[in-house]
C-alpha cells in the first residue's frame, strides 16, 4: 500500500523568505501523481499546485514550486517571498494513475507559521 | 471558479441519530468523494462514486454509512445511527475524470456528535 510522510510536524518562516516543506512517499507504481493542498484555519483544502510522475520538469504555480525527485520518491514544496497569507497547514498528497479510481493518501501534514 | 459546496457547515447531533451531509458538486464532473478529518488527525478517504455506484470505499466506510446522488447535482452522504467517533470535518469532492485527476475540496461540513 502506498504511504505518504511529511517529517516536519511544524514549520516558521519569516516572512518574505522561502521555505521549503518535506515529503517522501513509498509506491511500487511508476505512474501516479502527487498533490499539495493548502488547508488555511477555515480548514478548507485548497489545491496548491500538482505533478504528474512521468513529467521530468517541476511543476510552478506562482510563488509555490516543487522538488519532484522520482527516484528518491521525494516531493518538497518551495514557497518563495512567503506571505502572512501562507500560513496554514499544508498535506501532501499522491494519488495512483489508471486501475483503481485512485483515492487520495494524505500524510499528516505540515504546519506553517508565517512571522511578520 | 466553479467549486464543490456543502451544507451544513456545521452540525451537532445526539449519538444515535441519522445525519445526512450534502454536496453540490462541480457540475461537469463525474466522480465524487467523501473524506473525513478528525481533528488533529490527517483527511482520510471514505469513499469514490461514478455512475450512480460506489466505486472505491475504505475500511471506515461500514454498512452506516451509505451514499446517494438523488438527482442530477446533490451527493449525499448518510450516516445511519453516529457515534462519538464520527465527529470529524467530512469533505465532499469531485474530479472531472478518474483517476490522475485533481480532487477539488468542497469547504467541509464539521460534524459534533453529543
């Protein structure tokens, strides 16, 4: 079964800098894609940005860009010039490609603080 | 930018008693979820549904729980007699096509029971 870990329960960044939030996954898929959402203290999940396994390029929405390393089953979200905006938690999430409908495996997530 | 709405947005309910969760979807969209997060914990799946059958449920989707399109927008998730352990935020969500496809969150409903 897959499986996804975010590491750091919780995360600060000043704000204007970048962070970066961690988050592996185990699979024995090769095709599958990998989510981040955004869920704010109204505690809706909001789709951050996405990426599709077979894509060697990094997927960029704006100021949110990620590290996809397939190998290493690693997929990290950057948050550049970060905004008191950002803060909230933020989960990881994969998905497999074709077969199954494919429900989404979350991980625990991440909570970020946004100091000014 | 079309969205998934639900109502309510928040319920309290006495232990025993039958809840029902309703979700419009995004109109041209052909799958649809439920989730469920208790609080603290992470959102977990509870069940897929396409072609007015379920397609995909998890282990915590048991025979209490049960789902419906009743008609051509609303989904609805029912659960029969709740516990305790079935407070949590429950998301209705839709995707436009299967598997691969981005899943977009209604906003939730938070559900108490008493």
């Amino acid at each position: 079964a897959q499986t996804v870990t975010q590491s750091q329960p919780e995360m600060s960044v000043q704000e204007a800098e970048t962070v970066t939030l961690s988050c592996t996954y185990d699979t024995s898929e090769s095709d599958y894609y990998l989510f981040w959402y955004k869920q704010p203290p109204s505690r809706q999940m909001i789709l951050v940005i996405r990426q599709e396994a077979y894509k060697q390029q990094n997927a960029t929405e704006n100021r949110f860009s990620v590290n996809f390393q397939k190998a290493a089953k690693s997929f990290s979200l950057k948050i550049s010039d970060s905004q008191l905006g950002d803060a909230a938690m933020y989960f990881c999430a994969y998905r497999n490609y074709g077969g199954s409908q494919g429900n989404l495996i979350f991980g625990k997530g991440t909570k970020l603080s946004v100091k000014p | 930018e079309p969205e998934v709405t639900q109502t309510p947005s928040h319920q309290v309910t006495q232990m025993g008693q039958e809840v029902i969760l309703r979700c419009v979807p995004i109109s041209n969209h052909l799958y649809f979820y439920w989730y469920r997060q208790i609080l603290g914990q992470k959102v977990e799946f509870l069940v897929s549904f396409y072609n007015n059958e379920i397609s995909e449920k998890s282990e915590i989707f048991d025979d209490q729980f049960s789902v419906e399109r009743p008609d051509g927008s609303n989904f609805t998730l029912k659960i029969r007699s709740t516990k305790l352990e079935d407070s949590a935020m429950y998301f209705c969500a839709s995707s436009l096509k299967g598997s691969g496809n981005t899943i977009y969150f209604g906003e939730g409903s938070w559900l108490t029971v008493v």
